[in-house]
C-alpha cells in the first residue's frame, strides 16, 4: 500500500552547504519536515553542486516521513555563471550585462531538458537564449 501523500512543494538552496537557518528551516518547518534530517541527506546529495543554487522537489507523507527530488538549478543562474556576471541587466533591452555564445546556452539546455517544456535539445537551447536576453544578456553565434 502506498503511503498517502500530503503536501509537495519546491525550494531553492545552495547545494551542499545548505543550514536550517531561514529561508530553508522555516519553509520546511511549516509542511511538517524535520529541517536536521532533510539538510544532512541534501548535503550529501549536492556535494557535488556545492555553491549553485539547486532546485528540489520535496514530497510529504501522512506518517511525516518525506522523499526529495533533486532538479536542475535556476536558468537564470546558470546563464549568469557561464557569462560570469553578478546580475542581469536592470535595463534589458538598452543595456547589456555581459554575453553567452549559443554554445553555452545549448549546454545549459542539456542539464536542464527534463526540466523544461521542449520537445528538442535545438527548443531547449531558443528557450535559454530567450532567458538569456530578457535578463539583459547578449546572445552570440547560431
């Protein structure tokens, strides 16, 4: 028999050296997650992701018990690190903040293809691009 699901909801951490201190603690306080045990086992999920920002889809059960679902960080913060900027552009549109190639913005799409709306890697790689611009960053190359 399968456990009765409650509440399933996502957050956004730092992998690997995520704390219980807010936002995460409290967030995870409210849907009735112990935020100790959930921080050990996410730690030790994103070791290798340390200091990205890392999505996670966590699901709660009636006995209090939870699973979580490791995804892809932010495309923003992914276009962000590949242009090695701090921020986007507050201007979008009149003033650039830096550039990516549509190389980079096809890389990006390959870690992030489950996780979007794309039929194709080429959909995935317009989908960034378009990201991207929006956040006041050029996009060079075809």
């Amino acid at each position: 028999m399968a456990k009765e699901v409650i509440n399933q909801f996502k957050l956004i951490a730092p992998g690997g050296t995520a704390t219980p201190a807010p936002p995460i603690g409290p967030a995870l306080g409210q849907y009735g997650v112990n935020p100790g045990q959930f921080i050990t086992q996410f730690n030790a999920a994103t070791q290798d992701k340390k200091g990205e920002q890392v999505a996670v889809l966590i699901t709660t059960y009636k006995d209090r018990s939870f699973t979580f679902e490791i995804k892809s960080g932010p495309a923003s913060g992914l276009i962000m690190k590949a242009a090695k900027i701090k921020a986007g552009s507050g201007t979008a549109g009149k003033s650039t903040a830096g550039s990516v190639t549509m190389d980079q913005c096809r890389e990006i799409a390959k870690e992030k293809l489950e996780d979007l709306n794309a039929f194709d890697l080429d959909a995935a790689a317009r989908q960034i691009a378009g990201t991207a611009r929006s956040m006041g960053v050029e996009v060079t190359g075809d």
